[in-house]
C-alpha cells in the first residue's frame, strides 16, 4: 500500500487485516492521541478481549509545525529497527514491537497505557524507586552492545550506515545547539527573560564551549544512542520502565542521552521551585531528583565498565585505564549536553510542560531564569564538575547561587 497517513478508520481496517495481532471478530475502537511533536499516534482496543495495542505513524512533515517543515518518513523504520535492538538486549525496558510496515512508516507496538510518561509523574511531584537504577542500566547495555567496544569494526561500520539520521540530527543540531544562542525565528520564549536570553546570544565563552559539544554531537560515533531521551520518552510505574520513541537514534556521544535525563531533572528542579509552595516538601522532592541523577550516573559508570572489562570483544580496548578514561569523558559529556538540553528548553522551539504549565508568567520566569543559570553553569564547568567525588553536588550549589 503506497504511503498516506491514516484516518483512524483506516486504521481500525489494518489492524484486522493483520493475521494474529486480534482475535477473530474482535470489535476495535480506534483513537488518534498524538501529542508529540512529529506523529500520528492510535490507540487501538478491541472492546471484547480488552487488546490494545499502539500504531506510531510518521508523517512525512514535523506535526508540530506542519507540511513547510517536510522530514523524511525513514524515521519510522529508524525507530522501529531501534526498537527492536534496544529490546533484544533489554526486553523488559522497550516496547514490544508487533509489526512494521515499511510502505506507510506504521510501527505496531505494545499499548504501555498501564504506565505513565515520567515527565507528567515528575510534574506531580511522584517518585519513581526503580527509574535511576533502570535508566542506568538501559543506557549502559544499550550503548555498550552496540559500540565498538562490542561490535566487530566492520559490523559497528554497517550498522553506522544504516542509522544514518540526517534529518533528525538536523533538528537536534539546529534547536538544541544553534537556535538558542542567537535570535533564530523559531525561537520562542517568555518576554520576562528577554534580558537573560540575550545576555545568552553575547556570551562569546559559552558559545565556544557549545561550538565544542556541538562538534562532538555532529562527529563522535561511539555508540547507537537513543536521541531523544527527555522525560516525555520514557512511560513509568513505580517498579517498571519503559524507553519509547528512539526516532533521533544515530551513531553519536554517548554522554548525549545521559545528558537528556539529566537535564529533564534540572528543569524539574527548577520548576518545583515555584510550583512546590510548601518548603520541606520541595526540598524532600529537589533532593529526591538530585539523587537520582547521582544514581543514573553511578549505575551507568559501574555497568559500562563492568561490561567493558569482561565482555568487550577487542583486547585492546579491555583495558582500565583507557575504560576508565574513556568514562570520565561520556560524564564530561553528559553534563554539558545536559546544559545544552535545559537551555534549548526554556529559549527554543520545543519547551517542556514542567515549565510551560506554570500559570503564573512572573513564577515561570523565575523558574526560567534558574534553568538557565545552572544550564550556562553546566557548559561551562563541565570539565571541573566531571571531577568532583559527587555529580549531583555541584547542580546543587548551582542551584543554591
Ligand atoms: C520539531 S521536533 C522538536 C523536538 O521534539 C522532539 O521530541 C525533539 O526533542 C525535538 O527537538
Ligand atoms: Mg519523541
């Protein structure tokens, strides 16, 4: 079937035509829930054996913007060959993947709606016991088993030619690293900041350390990463998680997905500062997402260097000193990626809800400014804070300025 978007009729009449994904006479609801920035999204239930399940479907143009941002469909199958990967070497923490259609960029996969996405329980000031130590683990296995660490040089470069994601990195490369440090029309951003966001565009120091980031986010290969690992990502219970959405999945820094979560939590931080009136109570949530990010980078560290010393394929790069090396330059990575990812998040085109839906300009400005003051802070200290005994120490400081 030649490529068009479906309607959620029609794709009630391709999950039926799809031999085992229903039972027999099954009698489907079909609801369009998208509210992502680039997809279609159905849910599809069947009313008599309660089945669900969820079609992604690219559109051939970011939603967000419309058909004068066209993007290529390849996306789909990048996300669903992702995937797939992600969920051979972590089947408890992806999706299951139920069939994808080349021709019309549908992926069928596992209905998650039992969990939630962590950005909204984040926002409700919920914790999640599991999330530090699961997201640690996802990011270490899944970057290390595909890396040079673990693939033959010629596989690692096949696999590089088939995850090449040119228009997705192109978003990446302009709205986290171009965009908000000069007066880009796609910016946008809360008037009450203007004055901190163009002290942002003057900034010569800072834009030398994002030119750096940014060269490493355009050059680096060292793993298949997620691309996109925000907080909206990722769905939750309190003792399950599960990543979605690799759609930006490209051979790039490893430190880059760590940096998303961290910088998820950051603007959390900060947006609990005016949305958590009573004092003990945020500084008992604050500490909580300080620690995880203490914890995502503990369990991380301890698991890539544990699967390097035993399981990397070529003795040469079996070695502590180069492991250990190697991992004090992903945390270095990770940090300034993350201040790279607050601040395209308060200044850029796509903002997060846990800022956005303060209703309040003047607390969301607040909150705004906070972000982008410990955002700098990370770019610039990167180096410096990547060796401190504590990760989530000097965030905190930061924070306390
Ligand atoms: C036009 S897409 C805007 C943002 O949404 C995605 O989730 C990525 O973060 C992208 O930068
Ligand atoms: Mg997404």
């Amino acid at each position: 079937m030649a490529y068009r978007a479906l309607s959620e009729e029609e794709a009630k009449e391709y999950a039926l035509g799809i031999p085992g994904l229903f039972e027999q006479g099954a009698q489907l609801t079909s609801r369009e829930i998208g509210d992502g920035n680039l997809n279609l999204v159905f849910h599809l239930q069947d009313k008599k054996s309660d089945r669900s399940v969820i079609f992604k479907q690219a559109l051939p143009y970011a939603r967000v913007v419309g058909e004068s941002w066209p993007l290529s469909l390849d996306r789909a199958r990048i996300e669903s060959e992702a995937l797939q990967l992600q969920h051979e070497i972590l089947p408890g923490l992806v999706p299951k993947v139920y069939h994808f259609d080349k021709e019309l960029s549908l992926t069928i996969m596992e209905d998650l709606s039992d969990h939630i996405i962590l950005r909204k329980g984040l926002i409700e000031a919920k914790t999640y016991p599991e999330f530090a130590k699961h997201i640690g683990h996802f990011i270490a296995h899944t970057t290390f088993y595909q890396s040079d660490f673990f693939l033959a040089p010629e596989v690692k470069k096949q696999k590089l030619a088939e995850f090449i994601n040119p228009d997705l990195c192109k978003i990446t490369e302009d709205l986290v690293f171009t965009d908000p440090y000069y007066n880009a029309e796609k910016n946008s951003f809360n008037p009450l900041i203007e004055e901190q966001v163009k002290e942002l565009w003057v900034n010569q120091e800072l834009k030398g350390q994002v030119a750096q980031l940014k060269y490493k986010f355009l050059t680096a290969t060292e793993a298949l990463i997620h691309g996109d690992l925000h907080t909206g990502s990722i769905f939750v219970t309190s003792a399950s998680t599960k990543v979605i959405d690799p759609e930006f999945a490209y051979f790039g820094p490893i430190g880059f997905d760590i940096g998303a979560v961290f910088a998820n939590f950051v603007l959390n931080f900060a947006a609990q500062e005016v949305r958590i009136k009573n004092v003990e109570q945020r500084n008992v949530y604050q500490q909580y997402l300080l620690e995880s990010i203490h914890q995502i980078w503990d369990v991380f560290e301890q698991q890539f260097t544990l699967l390097s010393l035993s399981q990397a394929t070529d003795p040469s790069l079996r070695n502590e000193a180069f492991v250990q090396q190697f991992i004090q330059q992903v945390k270095e990575d990770a940090l300034g990626f993350a201040g790279c990812k607050v601040i395209r998040r308060v200044v850029g085109l796509a903002h997060v809800a846990d800022l956005d839906t303060i209703v309040d300009d003047t607390e969301r400005a607040y909150a705004e400014k906070l972000s982008l003051y410990v955002g700098q802070q990370l770019i610039l200290h990167r180096q410096k804070w990547a060796k401190e005994q504590s990760i989530s120490a000097p965030i905190r400081s930061s924070f306390q300025q």
